[in-house]
C-alpha cells in the first residue's frame, strides 16, 4: 500500500500527477457520490459557503476538483466512491505514483462487493480514525474560553421551555424523538434486526414508565421538511427539523449498525442543538464528546433501566443540566 505523504512532500512534485509548478493539485473525482456530482462532493472536501477548506492544517492548500475522466493524468489523485461503483468502470489505465482512493462514509456492513475490487486502491478514506484521510461525520473543538452562563444554572433550551409551555403536561409526559432517517439504506444489514429490537424494547419500556416517544420520519406518524435524500437535500427544509427537534429533551441517535468508529450525523445534530441524545453504537463517544453530554445505552443492563433513568433526568432539571 502507498504510504500518504509526509507533512511538506505535498508542496513537491512528488504527490501524484502534476508538476511543482502547477498552481492547482488537481483531485479527479471518478464517480458520483449516490447519484449526486459536484454539489456533494464540494460538500466533502470544502466548507460550501466560502469553498474554505476543512482542513487548514493540510501542508497542500492548493487543490481543486476535477469531474473530467480525461483530466486523469494530470490528476494528484482519483477519488472513489464504492456505493456508485459499476463492473468494469474503473480507469483504462493509472499513471504511475497516482494514488487511489477509496471513499466511504458508510459502516463494513454495507453492502458493497470490495472482493472485485482487491489491491486496487492505495488510500482510504472514511470516518475510521485509522484512515489514510480522517473524515469524520463531525467535530467537537473546545472553546477557546468557557461559555460564560450567569449565575443561572438552568440552561434549559428556550425552546423546549416554550414548548412545555404551550403543551401544559406534565413532566413525565415528556416525549422524546426517535429521528429515523429517511436517507438510510432501506435493506436489513447483519446485525441490524437486533438493534431494531432494542429500539422496540426501549419504547416498550418507556411507554411502561409513561415516557412517550415521537417518531419522525417515514417510520413515524410525525413529519418536519421533506425526506431526506442526498438527491434532495439542496431542497430539504432542514431548519424546520431542527426546530422541532430543539423542543425535546432526548434524541434517540441509535445506528443502524455498531462497528469501530462509526458515529453518524445523528449525534452530532443532537449536542448542536442542545438536546441530550441518547446513543447506541460502536464509536469512541467518550473520547470525542464532552462528559455528561450524551447517554449511552450500553451503559445500561436493559432497556427497562436506561427508560427509567431517562425519566428520573427528565424529572431533576439539575441532573439534566448537570
């Protein structure tokens, strides 16, 4: 496997195609990214609003994406997305010390037949931390200094105060969402039956503690923007999602499958919008999330346990803010 290049290499000739001369390191994107061209990809390697890129660190600051399969032999390198892959649709040819690389935000449950595809690929990049290129689904930075909170230790999210409010119930009515996106591979991985029950199982339990939970999405009676889809998400209304959500106080971000690393947008989401999500996966939650931030299932000896506990926070504005 070609190693990736050291700190500095990148500003050489030495990084794939091209010359030290050329103003761009040119990045060839050879497939679409589930269906979707440039407008994802950009999403990918740049910050969208100012075509920033998301590493400033990167020793190599003068890349570009290409789509033009006939830019390959000028190309750094050759990006490839598995899940767009067709049989026999790989470069003719490769110019040699070009690296390709492997792309995947999905976990090794998917399924993608890579025993075609043996040897091929110098370079992966994916959410692992063991990646060639670390692209992790989100980020948590420490602030640069501590939010200042008054004197108030109730940080209660306005809306959610609103909502309760508006609502008038009482606090073991509290509901708590089960975000089921619609963008999700829709066939049953290995594995994915048992996660399933113990999504059944904890509803079943909170039911039985008079926890109700609200289920969004096409597995669920309620609704907010549109399906989410990479086909439609230039025209999803994420933001009357996020206010909806805001108004909870529990986020169920389960995963669809528990393996190393994988922590998808669904965590995320829930500490940007101040609700406490409630996780169920395979990743590293505690050395990436702040502590007392999330609740772990796991953490639990049944789903009986985790929904008691869930009611008794919900219950102790303290302990939930604590």
């Amino acid at each position: 496997m070609m190693a990736p290049p050291a700190a500095g290499e990148a500003l050489s000739g030495g990084w794939g195609g091209g010359s030290a001369c050329s103003p761009h390191k040119r990045i060839l994107i050879w497939t679409s990214f589930w269906g979707e061209q440039s407008f994802a990809w950009e999403q990918i390697f740049f910050r969208t609003e100012t075509k920033e890129q998301v590493s400033r660190q990167c020793p190599e600051s003068r890349c570009e994406l290409v789509y033009d399969h006939r830019l390959l032999d000028s190309a750094a390198a050759v990006v490839f997305h598995p899940g767009d892959m067709k049989p026999y649709s790989l470069p003719a040819s490769r110019p040699p010390g070009q690296p390709w690389i492997f792309l995947s935000f999905e976990s090794p449950l998917y399924k993608v037949n890579l025993a075609r595809l043996g040897g091929v690929f110098n370079w992966t990049m994916t959410y692992r931390r063991d990646s060639d290129v670390v692209v992790p689904y989100g980020l948590l930075l420490p602030r640069a200094a501590p939010l200042h909170l008054g004197r108030r230790r109730d940080v209660t999210h306005p809306a959610f105060l609103a909502h309760q409010s508006a609502a008038a119930t009482p606090v073991p009515e509290q509901r708590l969402p089960v975000h089921q996106s619609p963008s999700l591979p829709s066939q049953v991985f290995p594995g994915t039956n048992l996660l399933k029950y113990h999504r059944h199982q904890l509803k079943l339990a909170l039911f039985v503690e008079h926890v109700a939970v609200d289920v969004f999405g096409r597995c669920g009676t309620k609704k907010c923007g549109k399906n989410l889809s990479v086909r439609t998400i230039r025209t999803f209304n994420q933001t009357e999602c996020n206010n909806e959500i805001e108004k909870y106080m529990f986020y169920l971000a389960f995963e669809n499958s528990i393996c190393l690393d994988y922590i998808t947008e669904k965590f995320y989401q829930a500490l940007t919008l101040e609700v406490v999500p409630v996780v169920l996966g395979g990743g590293p939650y505690e050395d990436i999330a702040p502590p007392h931030s999330y609740v772990d299932a796991l953490a639990f000896p049944s789903p009986k346990h985790l929904a008691k506990y869930l009611k008794r926070v919900a219950n102790d504005r303290d302990a939930y803010n604590g």
